[in-house]
C-alpha cells in the first residue's frame, strides 16, 4: 500500500491465535481439529477474497505467526500484532493504516465464514453507496456482523462482540450515516459463521474443492454435530 495508489476497497480479515479459537467447539473437536478447521476456514475465505473483483487488496492482522505465515501465502498485507488486545482494537488498527494511507473503503469479514463466495463478496461491495457510508450483512442468528464495509476505514467506532449488529447500526445512525443492512437470506455463505457443532451440518453444501470441505471429510466430522444430537 502506498499513498500513490488510487483510492479503493481493501479487505480486513482480523484473526485470533488458531490455538485459541473456537472454543465452544471444544465439546465435539479435539484441539488439533479445531486449530486445522480454523486455518482451512481462513484459507477459503482468503481465496474467496483474491477472487473478487472491485477489491484492492486484503490485510490480515493477527499476532498468530502460523496465520501470518498463511497471509502471505495467500498475497494479503499483514498487520502482526505484538499484543492481543481485542478485536474492535485489531480492526481499528486497520481502519487508522488504511485512512493513513488514503484507502477509500474497508471490508471487514472474518476468517471463520468458509461458505462466502466471491460473488456475494462483489455483490456487497458493488451495492455500497458512494461517499461516507456503512454497509454491513448480519450473521445468521441475526446478532453478529459477519460483514462490515466502511468508507473512509476509520469513519467508525467498531463494536464486534454481542449484538455487534445493532450496535454498528446505532453507531451509524449517530454519525447521522443510514446504514445499508443486507438481508443475511441474500448472502447465505457470508452470513454463515462456524461457532458451534450444530453450525457444522451446514457446511455440508461447501464446495468439494474448498479447503474446509476436504479437511471436514477427511476427519469425518460433517455429521459430528447430528450424531451428538441423537446420542444426547
């Protein structure tokens, strides 16, 4: 990135320690299986991102190195991290080196959205309203934001965590900003964010090339979460 370059969209994927993640999945996957769920799970997403048209480019941030490592692979940016502190702290550090450098709109998605395809990406990203805006498509429980598109990066605070969708609306709003909320049944892939085992049944229509899919046939955990169900 450099201030030269025109002004555009870059994407953000902040990512927490593999090791650490998803442990409400604890309960069904061993450690081992949930480090090697969430690195394919960031792999796709990666490759989901390369592959969409009207991005400029995509940034990780993480203080993971294996994640880093993965970043680079895959041709994104990488804001390492030296300390943990937080998600809306990882994102508004993004948001701040992007403004710095004159990008004139940030896409945040997660790396745990294995599902979303490069054209529901293009379709959010075509669909933003010009000037200052906010865009965002919920989770599919509703609550969360499984995708948030800003421009400038920085004209918001961040507020990922519990109802993070209404809270990044009401931050909108405040900022006298009509927010574009997508209707999460118009972006199932995005909308679909892996945090428990029953999320896992829905994984079953991913493409058999993706990385997640191979990884789920070849632990055999595609039915784990069904299987849990009926032994409970």
């Amino acid at each position: 990135m450099s201030a030269a370059e025109p002004s555009g969209i870059w994407a953000v994927v902040p990512v927490k320690s593999f090791a650490a993640a998803k442990q409400r999945l604890a309960g069904a996957f061993s450690p081992r299986q949930r480090h090697a769920l969430v690195r394919a799970m960031m792999r796709d997403v990666l490759v989901a991102l390369r592959a969409t048209r009207g991005l400029d480019g995509i940034v990780v941030v993480t203080a993971d190195p294996e994640a880093g490592l993965l970043a680079r692979e895959h041709g994104a940016q990488l804001i390492f991290e030296r300390d943990v502190l937080g998600l809306n702290t990882a994102v508004a550090e993004a948001a701040g080196r992007l403004a710095a450098q004159r990008v004139g709109g940030m896409l945040v998605v997660p790396g745990d959205v294995p599902m979303a395809t490069p054209v529901e990406i293009s379709a959010l990203v075509s669909s933003h309203p010009p000037g200052v805006a906010v865009s965002l498509v919920p989770a599919h429980d509703g609550q969360g934001t499984n995708a948030l598109l800003v421009s400038p990066p920085d004209v918001m605070a961040f507020s990922y965590g519990p109802l993070s969708c209404a809270l990044h609306v009401a931050t909108a709003e405040m900022l006298t900003i009509e927010p574009m909320v997508h209707d999460p049944a118009g972006f199932p892939g995005l909308a679909l964010d892996i945090d428990l085992p029953a999320d896992i049944e829905r994984l079953g229509r991913l493409a058999p090339a993706s990385h997640t899919r191979r990884l789920l046939e070849a632990e055999g955990l595609l039915g784990v979460a069904s299987g849990a169900r009926s032994t409970g």
